[in-house]
C-alpha cells in the first residue's frame, strides 16, 4: 500500500511541475530551454572589406558603409580615404 501512495505522490508533484512550467512560459516569464521562442529575423549586411554577411545589428558603420570589425572598418577607410 505504501508503494501506491508513493507513485501516487510522484505523480502529482510531476504533473504540478509540469503546469507550473507551462505556465510560466505562457506569461513570458522563464525561456523554458528556447524551445518554443520564434528565432529572430535580421537583416544581413555585406563588408566593404571582406565581403562577409554580417547581421546588421553586430555591423559597424560609417556613412553608409557597412563593416564586419572594425579593424575592416580602419583598413577601408585608409585605403579609400573618404
């Protein structure tokens, strides 16, 4: 009998866990692994050095040009003095 109650237990502690969680995903409030988050969409920008895609929120830029580091950035700009 102490065995039934025991698995009984562990159930509902499992199932309470698992509510929890799914709660807490539903409101936003823990990752719950990055499962079930939508990947986010950038824009990917060209080097004027080197010619790598880089995302556009990790380019640097001056003037409209857009670099993948800023020592590409420094090169190109001695280079082309502008």
């Amino acid at each position: 009998m102490g065995l039934i109650r025991l698995l009984i237990l562990a159930a509902v502690v499992y199932l309470g866990w698992r509510l929890a969680r799914r709660l807490l995903n539903a409101s936003g409030g823990a990752s719950g692994g990055g499962r079930d988050a939508a990947p986010r969409s950038e824009k990917m920008i060209k080097c004027r050095q080197c010619g790598v895609h880089v995302p556009e929120g990790e380019s640097f830029r001056h003037r409209g040009l857009a670099f993948c580091s800023q020592e590409h950035q420094r090169l190109y700009l001695e280079r082309h003095e502008l």
